[in-house]
C-alpha cells in the first residue's frame, strides 16, 4: 500500500487543526486595545497549541521518512494520533476562556498524554513491521525525550489537581521546548547506513 | 485521466469533513468537570462518525488503488460520496446536541445508508470501467461487509422509529467495528497475481 | 514552475470551500422533524452549490491537465478563480436563509456569474501561453456551454429583480445540469493526437 | 529530508487561512441590498487579505522552488511564517468589523511585518543552507521589494496611531499593488544558468 496518501491524507488533517483553532481566537466586540488584552490566555494556548501540533506534524514526518510499507494497523494507528490531535482545538478553547483554570488544564494534559501515547503506539507499529534491524528502531533508541514527556504529562495533571494549574502549564511549555529541537535521530542512522 | 488529482480532492475533502465535526463540539460555559460530563453525548457522536470517516477514508484508499484510469462518471460517482459524508458533521451535531433522541438518529442512519450506497455505487462504476477481470472485480466478491452494513443502517431506522434509538446507535456502532478490521480483500488479489 | 503546486493549492482552495459551506447549514435547536423541515431552502441551496464548486473543480482539472508550463499571470487568474468561488459559501448561506429573496438571489448569480467570467480569463491566459495550436485551444472550440452558462447567468440576474427570484434558481439550476455531463473535449483532441 | 511534505503541509495550511477568511464574512440577517452594503469594510478588508495571503502563497512558491534540501531549522521557520499567517482570519474579522478604526488597523499591521520579517528569516535560513553561491542569494539580490514592504509596516503603524488608520489601510493596500507583479527574479536567475 501506497505511504503517500497517508502522508497527504494526515498532512492535510494536521493542517486543518493547526489553522481551525485560530477559530476559537474569537474577535473582540470592541475597538479598543483594552478589548484585546484581555484575550491573552486564549492567545498563550493557541500559541502553546500551534507549537504543539506543530512538533507533532514535525515528528510525524520524521517517523513516515522512515517507513518503505504501510499496513492497515498503521492507517488505524495513525488514525488514533489523528483523533487526539483533533481534541486539541476543542481542549485549547476550553482552557484559554477559562485562564488555565483546574479542570480545563488536567483535560489539555490528559489530550496531551493521549497524544503521546498514540504516537507511542504508532512508532511501535512500525518499528514491529519494519524488523529489529530498521532504521526507526536504531534511530528511537531509548526514547528518552518521548519518555520525559509522558512522564511530565502524567505529573502536570495532579500538579493542577493540587491547585497549581499554572505550574502545569509552565511544565508543559517545557516539554514543548525540549521537542522545539527538532529530532535529528532518524537522519543520522540514515546517514550512517 | 490522472488519478492522482482525484485523490488528493477526495483526500482533501475527507480530511476537512473528519476535523471540522469539532467545531462543533462547542466548548461549555462554565471551567468545572460538571460543565464538560453533559457533553458526553456529543463527544459520543463524535467519535463514532470519526470511526466512521475514518472507514470510509480507508476504504476509498483501498478501492482507488486498484484502479488504473479515472473517468467522468467517476468523478461524479465520487462528489456523490462526498457529498453525502459531508452530511455526516450535520448529522453528527444534530444526533449529540440531542441526546440520541428519535429523528436525529434516524437522520444519521439514512446519512450512513445513502454513504454505503454512494460507496457502491463508485465501486460498481469502477468494476464496469476496469473490466469484469479486473482486480477489484475479483477482491470485492460477494462484498458479505457492504450488505450486511446497508441491511443493518435499513434496519436501525425502524428500529428508532419504533422507539429504541439507542439500539438503532449500538447496531451502527457494532457495524463501525466490522469494517475496523481493514479490507485486504484488494492486497491478497493483488498479491496472489 | 511547476504546475503540481498550483493543482495542489487549488484542490485544496475548493475541497475547503465545498465543506466550510456545510458549516453554514446550522444545526436546528428542536429534535422533531418539524424542526429539520423548515431547513429545505438551505438544504436546497447547499445542494446546489456542492454541484456548482464540484463543476468548477472538475472543469478546472480538465482545464489544468492539458497545461504544460506554469506562469505567473496564470497563478493571479487562478487565485482571481479561487477568490469568486470562495464567496460562494457566503452567498450560498444568504440565499437559504432568506428562501431564494430576490437580492440574496441576485448576489448569488452575480457571483456564479464572476466565477464564470474568471474561468474564462483563466482559460483564455492558457491558451494564449500555450498558443495557437495548442490542445486546449482546439478542445475548447467556440465554448458553448461556456457563453450559454455566461447568458444563463445575465439573464437571472434581471429575471430575479423582475421578481422571479424562483425562476431565476430554476435557469441556475438548469445550466448546473448542462455542465453535469463532464466535459470530454479536452480528452478528444488529446486523443486524436 | 522531503520538500514535497513541506510544501503539502504549507500548501494545505495556507489554502485553509485564505477559505476561512471567509466564514468571519457573516450572513447578514435581513434580505434587502441594504443588509449587505453596511459588510463592505468587512469585504474590503476580506480582499485585502485574500491578496496578501495570495501573495505570500506565491512567493512562498517561488523561494522554495530554488531549495534542494530541507533541514529542521527552516521546518520551524517555516512553521513560524504559518503562525503569523494564521492570525491573519483575527486580524482581518477585527479590523473588518470596525471599520478600519485605529487599534484593529495597527494589530493588521504588526501581523503584516511579523509575516514579513518572518519570510526574510525564512529566506535567510534557506540561503544560509544553500550556500553565497545560491540560485536564490543571486535572485533575491538586495531584495529591495521585500524592504520597502517592512519600511511601509512600520511606517502605516504609527499613522494608525496618530489617527490616520484609513491612510494606513491605503498604504498596506499599494505594498500589496507592488507585490501583485509576481517575483521573476528566480526564474531569470534559474534560465541564466
């Protein structure tokens, strides 16, 4: 089966949620910059969210590279990452209208995680069709930064659970820097081959 | 006539129809977990038409790549498929926003019906296109999955006419399940040549 | 340059504009089919722009495959296309809300009308780039359906003033189906050579 | 790494900016001409930004036809463009809806230089990658065009301020006039060699 309409197909999916959450960015009904300020949680988690979904689109695109056959337990793999991914627009709103208050927080990072987890399951996919020997496999390694992540998710939901949704949200800024660079793994083992 | 164009649209269109049913999954007023559980049954809406655009995205991926040259009637037989997934975010809305109620499901399930219907009709315009030797010919056989799904989509809106919407909802989601297990009907002819 | 960038943006221009125009068919607030009925003059109008932009991209397909090379003025008569058939939703939604009134009707043919003159100057730009003896200039000949479809729209634009908006939905509809059987001549000349 | 993704993913993110544009084009809820006439600050606003999005569509076209290879420096810098890209459906509601008043026009602008600078670092990262001896460091030369765009945004956002926002509008509006000429200055360089 042919990875290029997957390719397109997810391409196009991730182009869409990057741009509809801009959606929710609702325009003020005043003219005034004072109308305006007040917007800045909803900007914070569209920005958060762009950046996101664009590490996501990023790494998306490093594991396909790497890919020669696709199966139809990718296509639902894929389609599973895909459906995380669509909740972001909806969690992004739900937190940046409520200024990073506790329960809105805790959902963004359960979507978070679930995200996480489905680019996990997905990686797995195919590293078990492409054999112990591919490229993917030497190129993951320990996962280290995949690890970090799910783990600082995992932390930031009882962290807002506690009272400190703020502090959730600077942990998943974090996160999001650590994977800002972007993941040269898969180039080298290429390389190297 | 290039088939390429022909999927990267259909692509495109699909990849819009899955990701727009979030807008609308409006997010609620209130910042408590008591403001997100009413949502249930829309959330629940949503996933089974994800699954089931999901399935058709899938499908029409398996059934396009076994073709070789696209014509006219083709293109129509396929805005008619996408004209009645489009449907589908309406149908979707309506059904979730009120709660499984009676009409709503039963215009969802004549939506999913007057779909399979336009899926068949663009595998049986292909099939006469590519000849009765051809592989899709042969990979689609008896298509047991296509009648079961359209007997069971005319089945559920009696079935919620009558009074049960709810079991009109599980028959469509059982459906979802037996189509989750990809269709390699095409790969195994393809390969057996 | 290169024209699969072009196809490419273009599919996906259309492919949005004929699924964002389904965000404008609102879903009703009751749940009884009295509440979907009073639906069916944005049902009708959805329908029948879905054919419009689906003609429109099919044409455009055609148009496009006999092209070779890809210049600047070409990309602006493009974008000149894209920008009347993005109006369409807006128009599409002001006409069903309203039930086919008369100057909702009128700014409807006047877009369909802007389309149609945009196509031509497309066509025109490619056929001058191309030159005389090009495909597409022998395929498009005198362009029938093109001036008919021009008139068509002209001639609904003073009808629906008159006070027969009705009618002049009724000759729009009309010319939809004259472009409905696809558009062979482009194909033909190719063949023949 | 692939340029064909990049350019799909822009392509699909881009195509989607300039269609949504369109949904802040709200129906009006009378059916006379005289509903419609009071939209046209939103309509010119919505076509100035079409150009512009246009634009930037055209020339994104033309820088990354000259590159060979993608590094993970210009995916984000890439991504950064889209960013600012994507504020333009806020922006251009924003300003629309006021009538060009002095704080919606002053944040258009900043979106515009933002793009602006974004598409110089863009283009910077692409020559750094591509080595002095570049098609593209050759074809962008003192990029002199791309100079007086950034000194017309700084320049239209205090005549906002001082209270002239709709001479800021007109200035915005020719910087786009000078863009409309599409950017042959890579093609030239491209056929020279």
């Amino acid at each position: 089966m042919n990875k290029n309409r997957l390719e397109a197909f997810s391409d196009g999916v991730i182009a869409i949620i990057i741009t509809i959450m801009v959606l929710e960015f609702k325009v003020p009904h005043g003219e005034a910059l004072a109308d305006l300020l007040p917007l800045w949680p909803v900007f914070l988690s569209y920005v958060l969210s762009f950046v996101y979904v664009g590490i996501y689109w990023n790494n998306h695109h490093h594991l396909l590279h790497a890919v020669k056959k696709v199966n139809g337990t990718m296509l639902w793999a894929n389609l599973n990452l895909l459906f995380w991914l669509s909740l972001m627009p909806f969690a992004t709103a739900w937190m940046g209208e409520n200024h990073f208050a506790t329960m809105p927080v805790v959902v963004y990072c359960v979507d978070l995680l679930m995200c996480a987890l489905a680019f996990t399951v997905l990686q797995n996919c195919i590293i078990r069709h492409e054999g112990p020997d591919s490229v993917l496999r030497h190129a993951v390694g320990a996962d280290l930064k995949g690890k970090v992540s799910v783990a600082s998710y995992v932390l930031a939901i009882p962290l807002a659970l506690l009272g400190y949704p703020g502090w959730s949200g600077v942990l998943v800024g974090l996160v999001a820097c650590i994977w800002f660079v972007p993941d040269t793994r898969i180039e080298k083992v290429l390389n190297e081959r």
